[in-house]
C-alpha cells in the first residue's frame, strides 16, 4: 500500500489562496507595492497570505469613512466664508504655494492665528496645565500615549477638577500607545465621571490593527486655545538632564481652531458613534488678513490621496533658497527621496537634523541605509546628540513650515492617523529656523565617505533593516 501524497493537495490549497491574494494586491496596491507582496505571497505559501492579511489589508478605511461621513472632512464647521483670498499675492512662490495648497484638500488657509512654539516640556506641559486651569466651557484632549506618572497626575488632577467646575471634558486615548499601561489614565478619569475613549477599543485589538494608531496629539479648550505637536503625556520628557526626550508642541489660537475641532470630532465619532459639535470662539472680520495663515491637515490610512506627503512635495517643489528638516525617525519613502534629492540638485541647500541614535535600533539601521543616496545628491544630514530629539518640523525659505504630529517614514505618512498644522508666516519661520540652527550647532554632519567605508557587515545589516522600513 503506497503512501499517501499530501504535496498535491497542499499546492492546490496554496494556489486557491494565493490567487484570490495576490488579486486583492493587484486591485488595491500601487505597483512597487504590489510586486513585493506578490512575490512574497506565492514564494511562501500561506505564510505569506497570512501575513498579508495581517499587514496588507487596510480594515480600517471604509469604517472611518462611513463614521466620518463622506463630506465631514472637507466642510468643518463655520469655516466656509473664511477661505484665504487666493487673488493679489505678493510673490510667486506665494500664489503657488497657496494654489498646490488649495488642489491636494480643501480645507483653507485661515489668517489671523498665533502660533507660539512650545519647547521641551518646561515649555509646554505648564502652558497646557494652565490652559486646563482657566477653561470654563469644554475640554477635548486626544493623545498616543498619556501616562499616570508624576507628569501625568497632573493632567489627570486637572482635568478632573476642570469637570467638577462643570466643564465638558472629553478624552481620547490611543489603544495601542496607551493601552498595556499598569494606571490606565482614562479608567481614573472615567471614574470622576469624565468621557474617555480608546480609538480602536479593546474589542477590536488583534493583530490586524497593530499598524492602525492615532499618533495625533491635540487639545483644544473652549473653542478659544489650543494645543497640537508631538509631545505625549509622560514623565520621560521632564526627566533628569540628558534622559528627557526633547519635543516641540505648539499654542494656537484663532479661526484655525476650527479644524482642529474638525479633527477632534471626526475621531471621537469613530471611536464612539457619538456626534458633537465643538465651540468656536469667533474671531473678528478684521483678523482675517493677519498673519499667522494656517491650516490643518488631518492624515490617516481611510484618506488614500496621502495629503501630508502631498504636501511635503509642493513644499518641496517650490523651494527657493532652504529646506530644513527636523525629525525623529527618517525613513522617507522613494517619491520622498528622490524629491529630496532634486531639490537639492537644482541649488537649495537641504539639510535634515535626526538624531544619533533612536530609542528603536531597528530605525537606527534602516535610517543609516538612505543616507549614502541622499549624500551623494547633496543632501546634507547631521545626527544631534542626546537626549534623543522626538521634533517633528520641516522650514521651507523661511516662511513656510509644517508641525505636528507626523514622523518622516512611512508609518506616518501611510498607516497613522496624523494631525499637523500647515503654516505661512514670516516671523514663525524666524522662529522656528533659529530652533533648527541651535540644533544643527551641536550635531555631527554624515560624511559620504564614512558611510561608504563601513564594514561589509554593517552595510548588510543596514540594508536589511531597510526592507522593513514601510512598517517601523
């Protein structure tokens, strides 16, 4: 009696699975995309359909679509009659700013802002104490990861005794960024009687959306302040000297304040199925015309047109003289990249300040992989030294710059949901490059040459953890 043959059946099972895969890929996957997945799934049967089910599948797009609404997006509220006068404008690279600004999304430049650079978390940990301290109508908070430490407490003895003056608070926590915490922070605040949520809720939490996180950090307080950037809630960015994390976050106020609220709404409907309107505080007609323009520019996966990068690629296209970049984590893709690299060619001094090393090896390796490229088309890099610098900013001649939440690597840009504020302001810009130059003082610029003499095994690590770039 012969053995039976299990091969057959097997490879018939692995095609059966494959085939309906890889046209799931080819329907919903850009090519370079599509092509790896492709190959991954039919050379590793059925692990490689498994992990494509985990990975690949973006769950999360149709869901938030029909929580948000199809227009809720586009139209925040009481904005309308706001929009930017796009007729008039001093320069060229104004009027083409604000035209590429107008074509990736709708949602307008507003004038008539603050925006005030909060740094460090002596910087912006008391301005927000005190900004929950004097509200008397609402307070939304939506954070990646808000600790119960000495930090933590008090935001969480804050906002508690902002509810019992009888403010709305409204808290919005990250299930992935917050949730193994041993003090959850939103089970002290739900205790006061204080309206928490987690945006994806722990019903959901499987591996299908480990890559699904709300890194937004904002918070807005009775439609008159508010606050968005980087910085989570937690001690280790007011530890002991050389230990703390540095950050930037930003106070706002004026009419941007309603995208803002825009954001804030939107990922509370997803995450509670409940609809609120948040106040605005109005800003007078005269304002308009002032300086800060801003606008918001909310990101996530259930957006497939991608506005931050677009964004990042108008900037780009239209730089004159500078690019500076500041960021945690470098791991830009190849449209990214080469943008980069062009502009470089054509004479502007591009210049990115990262940090020596990350709190994440892994990024450390895949970063170090780019740089050999972008060196040798001109752009310039420099790794700062500890503590590790978690800025995310990028400064286009001075007067154009965007702050937020999002990283420069494809988490951000493509599996995150993000929140950044868009600004046009000489002075800001000011600003904002004297911060990037006394950063830039104390790094070390990359050397082409160092980073082609290193060892063979080095340079083979390095690559290797660039293949995992789309999902660090």
């Amino acid at each position: 009696m012969s053995d039976f043959n299990v091969a057959p059946y097997l490879l018939i099972l692995h095609i059966a699975i494959a085939v309906p895969v890889c046209a799931h890929i080819i329907l919903s996957k850009q090519e370079n995309v599509a092509i790896g997945w492709i190959g991954f799934v039919l050379v590793s049967p059925f692990f490689g359909a498994f992990l494509y089910w985990i990975f690949g599948i973006n769950r999360v797009a149709r869901r938030a679509r029909r929580y948000r609404g199809r227009h809720r997006a586009d139209t925040p509220p009481n904005l309308t009659t706001h929009d930017m006068p796009f007729k008039g404008l001093p320069t060229p690279q104004q009027r083409q700013l604000f035209q590429f600004a107008r074509s990736v999304h709708s949602m307008p430049f507003l004038g008539g802002n603050s925006v005030v650079p909060l740094v460090n978390a002596d910087g912006a940990f008391p301005n927000m104490l005190a900004a929950i301290a004097e509200a008397k109508r609402s307070i939304v908070l939506s954070v990646y990861i808000f600790d119960v430490d000495e930090v933590g407490a008090k935001f969480v003895d804050a906002l508690v005794e902002a509810h019992r003056r009888g403010v709305m608070v409204r808290v919005l926590l990250d299930e992935i960024g917050s949730g193994k915490r041993t003090k959850p922070a939103d089970r002290l605040l739900s205790a006061a009687g204080i309206s928490t949520a987690r945006f994806i809720p722990q019903t959901l939490k499987f591996l299908p959306f480990i890559n699904l996180r709300n890194h937004r950090k904002i918070m807005v307080v009775d439609g008159r302040i508010g606050h968005i950037g980087g910085m989570n809630i937690c001690v280790s960015y007011a530890a002991q000297k050389d230990e703390e994390i540095h950050d930037l976050h930003f106070r706002v106020s004026g009419p941007v304040i309603g995208q803002l609220n825009a954001m804030f709404e939107q990922d509370w409907k997803f995450a509670t199925e409940e609809q609120v309107e948040l106040p605005l505080l109005p800003t007078p007609a005269e304002k308009f015309d002032d300086p800060v323009y801003a606008r918001g520019i909310s990101d996530g996966p259930d957006d497939l047109a991608q506005p931050t990068q677009w964004v990042i690629l108008g900037a780009l296209a239209i730089a004159q003289k500078t690019v500076h970049v500041l960021t945690p984590y470098f791991l830009p893709n190849e449209v990214l990249t080469n943008a980069l690299c062009v502009c470089s060619m054509r004479g502007v001094s591009v210049q990115v300040v990262v940090p020596s090393r990350t709190d994440i090896p892994l990024v450390d390796w895949a970063m170090e992989a780019k740089f050999q490229y972008l060196l040798e088309h001109g752009v310039k890099i420099y790794r700062s030294p500890p503590p590790f610098d978690h800025s995310k900013l990028m400064v286009v001649d001075g007067v154009w710059t965007l702050v937020g939440s999002s990283n420069w690597d494809q988490r951000s840009l493509r599996l995150n949901f993000e929140a950044n504020l868009e600004c046009y302001d000489q002075d800001l810009g000011r600003d904002l490059e004297t911060h990037f130059d006394s950063i830039k003082k104390i790094a070390k610029a990359v050397i082409v040459g160092d980073v082609m003499a290193q060892p063979l095994k080095i340079r083979l690590r390095n690559s290797f953890a660039r293949l995992f770039a789309p999902y660090l």
